[in-house]
C-alpha cells in the first residue's frame, strides 16, 4: 500500500526569499550604512589636512564640541574634537575650505519615526502572523488554513499490499475479520437477508502482536482504501480541534466508502470518562464526537472501523456497546505453532542455511511477540553480515534470541577467576535442581559470558511443546529451580553473593502470584487477593486485602520460597560430585549446551 501525501511548499520559494532579503540588505542598507560612517582623526590631522589645503566643506559645531570635515572631494566624512586654537578660523580660510552649514545630514523627523515606531511593530506584527500560522499548521494538517482537518494517512491499493498471508498465526482473528472482508466485497448479500455488520471492532491485544498489520491486512484483502490515525493524533492544545477532526475524518471516509477507517491507540480518546477534577475537556469532546458519528451513520454505509488497543479495560463502556465497537478481536501473543509461522513469514525475506529448525528456535523464544519474532530474525542477520557471512544459521538465531533476553556479549568484562568459579556453581546450582525435578523444563544451554544486561550468567530452559496451564508443582519446582544458584553457592563457599538478586526477586513474584491470585493456599482459598490491571501490558498488580492479611501473605509467601529454597538445598547436597564435576566442566567451556549438561549428568551416576 502507499500512502497518499499533500503536496507541500517547494524549498526553492524558502531560498528565493531569503535571497530578496540578502539583496536588498546589500543594495540598500549597507551604501546608505556606509554613507553615514564618519572618521575619527585626531587634531593633528586636521592641521595637517588643512596645511595641505585637502579639506573639502568644514562645519564647526560647537555645541558638540567637534569639528567636522570632508576631504577635497567630499567622499569621506571626519570628525575631530575642538582645541583651544585662536588661529582656527585662519587657518581655514587659507586652507580654502567651505563652510558648511550641516554636513551630516540628519535624518527627518518621518523617517526617525519610521524606524523608531513602525518598524518594530510591523515586525512584531509579522512574526505574530508567523506564529499563528505555523500554530495552525501544526494543529489542522500540512496546509495552514487547514484548522480542525483530520490528518488521516490514506493508503491506496497497491500490488504490494498487505495480505491475510502476510501475518502469520492468528487464525481466530483472521478468521473473524475475513466476514469482514468478505462483507465489503459483496454487501448485498448481508443487505437481503437484513444482516448488519458491526460498525467497529476492537482489536485487543498485547503490544507488537500484529493488530496493525490485520487492520491493513483487512483493507489489503478487501481493496479498499485504508485510513489510518493514531488515538492521540485527535488530542490538541485547544478544545474542539479534536472533534472537529474526528468530523472530518468520517467526512472523508463517507465519501469513500467502502472504505476501513483505522484508530490505533483507541484509549488515547476512548479513556472511560469518570468526572475527575480537571479531566481533560478535549479529549471527552473527542470521544463524544466520535460516539455521535458512530451512531450516525446508518448500517451498511460501507464504513468499517477498526481500532486497537493493549488497555481494553480502561476504555469507556458507552465506546464498547453494541452498535459501536461491539466486536472484540482478541489478537494474543503467538502460541508455538504461530511463533514458528511468523518466524518463517519473516525468514523469507533473508538467506538463511537450510540445516535451521525454526521450530526450536521458536521453542526457545517462547512468550516472544510478533515484533519480537521479526527483530530476532532481523539481529541474526545483522549477525551474519558483521561476521561476514553470506546467509544466517542457526547458531546466529539462537544468539539473537539471546541478544534479546539478555543483551550483547560484554566483550571487555573481565571476573576474577573467584568470581568466574562462583558464576559457574550459580548456574550450574539452577540447572541441577530442575533436572532433578520432575515437571520442569529441560535445560537447553548454560553460559556464563557476561552480557550488557548486567547479567554473568543464565541457565535457559526450554519448554517442549505449548503450555497453557501450569500446575503447582511445576510453580513450585519452579520457585526451587530459581533458589539453587543460591543454594549451590552456599553449600560450596558457605557464602552468599549478590548474584542472587534478579532470582530472588522472581522467586518472591511467582510465590506471591501463587498465594494471592492463583487460589494455592490452603488458608485463602480461592479468594482473590490481587488484582491485575493492564494485563496486557506487563500486568500489574494490586493488593486488594486487609492490612492483616496482609502480613499473613507475607508470612505465607515467605515460608514457601524458604521451603522450595531447603529442597534445593537437599537436590545439591545429594548430588554435590556432579554439581563439582559440572561447574568445573562449565567453567572451562564457558557456555555448554543442555545435551552436554545431560551427558555429563548421565554418565555413571
Ligand atoms: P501492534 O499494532 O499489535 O502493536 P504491529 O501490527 O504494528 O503490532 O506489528 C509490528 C510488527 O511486528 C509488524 O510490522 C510485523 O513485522 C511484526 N508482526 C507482528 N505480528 C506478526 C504476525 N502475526 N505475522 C507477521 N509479522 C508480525
């Protein structure tokens, strides 16, 4: 698709103005700059000049206490201070200079006035008309007179625009919106049987999971046109602009029906709206604007609109309501099938070595979004160019899906050698206690190459297949999985490091969740004492309780990490020589693969 753009003012108008300035500042200003300069010389000049008879016109102006002259031929204008000379007047008559009367002539009292009021406010005029047109032009769109127009992006059909192909996975959405599609094509069809197709849908999901891309996808499918606006692309410094805006927008949009209009970040405008004191007065004229053209076109202009959002909970429910946006399209992080596909969607647009398996890759970037999906692919191939190779491999895809979770390798960090022993028993202490558990995720590599993250080491897991449902001995083999660096360190140099913090930290949020959300202790049941806001964006939580229970969910939580954290005290004390044998071989090798761990585990035990 390409986007349509308003012409703007060509460069070459700004450069001819500039040169009219230049010319006339040199053509005018400077002679006339030049004509008013006088020279200061000294007495003795002066006595000079007249001696040699060089004097053109003098004038003696005493009140000014100076004497000012020119030369013979009245090209250059002096000045020099009067002197107690009783010869002065002699000496002009013989010199045979002219008395003048005035020889600089001072300006007229209009043209005094000019500069001295006019000017200034002619050009304080000007650059005010200057300002509020450039304000308009920033609020109504590229032309100035353009006050409260929307600036939509118009998208043309083109050959190569976006297709349902094109986003991979995301079949329910795909599928939902085809009726979409399907529906722009042939209206008549919905029309005769007095179906009507919502007005708008709502596509919800977590950041960068391709809810964009299904909205042009939908235009591309349906070839349509395609206006796009950004939520917070309503919202000005003055109230109304926005409203008029949105007006503007359905204008256009009527008049090229069928047509998909659509708003990204619906919740910039569509924010629920509570009478809070000094609420923002633009942003609900906008939205009240946006709820009244919703209802007033009829069903089946030919009118779609399609909105996305990752804070569905905080939009206005008057927003939400059948006969506006009363289709919801979840649009979810990709499950394993659906990572391998976009994977592959993307993978098509470089050269990559036909040995990769796109579907460990995708195994191991699980919980990665689509965006993500296609940064991984891109690093590798900024891998494979910086070491001057021809396509990407695999080892370049798992060391971009790294560079992701944990940042570059830290070329320069040196660790002591202390240091280095103790990284290796951390994260070998992780791996050991999930291999030894039931229920967890194999280990698939361990490194302790410092990275920019901070981080001096990692031990990732890789889940077999998909994993919708944790159980809570999973949750809490997890919880003793993240306590076994600790553990390890402890149990070999009977000492804590600050290695530890990043796991304690996650081992403390997964305890909590547990207890407070997850219904799995026996003494609250299944009450909930957490609330998650923005579940799409990272999901905050809130505690919900009495500050008594409170402190028993503090209490609670604390005695499962400590439980979980003695269990795998116990795995690394029952295992210690594969636990000396492994750090040693890790510490050596720097980076092992899970295959190796395992052998080594294996091996006569
Ligand atoms: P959102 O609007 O949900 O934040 P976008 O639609 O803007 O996300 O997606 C950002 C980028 O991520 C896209 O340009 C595309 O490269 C990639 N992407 C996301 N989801 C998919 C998908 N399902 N298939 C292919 N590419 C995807």
């Amino acid at each position: 698709m390409q986007e349509v753009k308003r012409p703007k003012k060509p460069l070459i108008f700004y450069y001819v103005v500039v040169l009219i300035i230049l010319l006339l500042f040199n053509f005018w200003i400077m002679p006339w700059v030049a004509q008013q300069r006088v020279l200061e010389v000294d007495y003795g000049t002066f006595v000079e000049m007249a001696e040699n008879k060089e004097l053109g016109q003098v004038q003696v102006a005493e009140q000014d206490n100076a004497i000012i002259f020119t030369n013979k031929e009245n090209t250059v204008i002096y000045q020099t201070g009067m002197m107690p000379d009783p010869d002065l007047t002699q000496r002009l008559i013989d010199s045979g200079a002219v008395f003048a009367g005035q020889i600089i002539e001072e300006a007229s009292p209009i043209v005094t006035f000019l500069l001295s009021w006019v000017l200034p406010i002619v050009a304080f005029i000007a650059l005010g008309q200057w300002m509020t047109r450039r304000l308009m032009k920033n609020a109504g769109g590229p032309n100035s007179m353009m006050f409260g127009k929307s600036n939509a992006k118009v998208y043309v059909q083109s050959s190569d625009g976006i297709r349902f192909s094109d986003v991979a996975g995301e079949d329910e959405a795909k599928e939902s919106l085809s009726e979409v599609v399907d529906y722009l094509h042939n209206p008549s069809k919905y029309k005769e049987i007095g179906a009507s197709m919502p007005k708008g849908i709502l596509l919800v999901g977590p950041p960068g999971t391709g809810k964009t891309m299904l909205a042009k996808a939908v235009a591309g499918e349906a070839n349509v046109p395609f206006f796009s606006m950004s939520g917070s692309e309503f919202v000005e410094m003055f109230v109304g602009l926005g409203a008029s805006k949105v007006r503007d927008l359905f204008k256009q949009a009527k008049e090229k029906a069928p047509c998909i209009v659509f708003i990204d970040e619906i919740d910039a405008i569509g924010q629920k709206r509570d009478g809070r004191v000094g609420g923002n007065d633009e942003r609900e004229q906008t939205l009240n604007q946006l709820l009244t053209e919703m209802d007033g076109f009829e069903e089946n202009t030919g009118v779609m609109i399609l909105a996305a959002t990752n804070r569905p909970e905080s939009l206005d429910p008057a927003l939400t309501r059948p006969g506006r946006f009363d289709r919801r399209v979840p649009v979810e992080l990709p499950d394993l099938k659906g990572r391998e596909e976009i994977l592959k969607v993307h993978a098509k647009k470089i050269k990559y070595d036909d040995s990769v398996d796109f579907s460990k890759i995708a195994r191991m970037a699980s919980g990665a979004s689509g965006a993500e999906l296609a940064n991984i692919i891109n690093e590798a191939a900024l891998r494979a160019v910086r070491d001057g190779r021809r396509c990407v491999t695999e080892a370049d895809l798992e060391e971009s899906i790294e560079v992701v979770i944990a940042g570059y390798q830290k070329k320069n960090a040196i660790l002591t050698d202390e240091e280095k022993r103790i990284v290796a028993y951390h994260e070998i202490g992780h791996a050991l206690v999930a291999a030894k558990q039931n229920h967890s995720a194999p280990v698939q590599k361990i490194t302790i190459v410092p990275r920019t993250s901070g981080a001096l080491g990692y031990t990732m897991q890789v889940d077999e297949g998909n994993h919708y449902l944790m159980s809570q001995t999973e949750l809490e083999n997890k919880i003793a999985t993240l306590t076994g660096g600790r553990a390890a360190e402890e149990l070999v140099f009977h000492s804590a490091s600050t290695g530890a913090s990043n796991d304690i930290e996650q081992a403390t949020k997964l305890a909590r969740a547990m207890i407070t959300q997850y219904g799995m202790s026996e003494q609250f049941d299944m009450v909930a004492l957490e609330t998650v806001s923005n579940q799409y964006l990272g999901g905050d939580a809130s505690l919900a309780c009495s500050t008594e229970t409170q402190t028993e969910i503090d209490r609670q939580v604390m005695a499962l990490v400590k439980r979980q954290h003695e269990k795998a005290n116990r795995i690394l004390e029952e295992n210690r020589k594969k636990l000396d044998e492994l750090a040693q071989y890790l510490y050596e090798k720097e980076t092992i693969t899970g295959e190796e761990f395992m052998k080594i585990l294996d091996d006569a035990s």
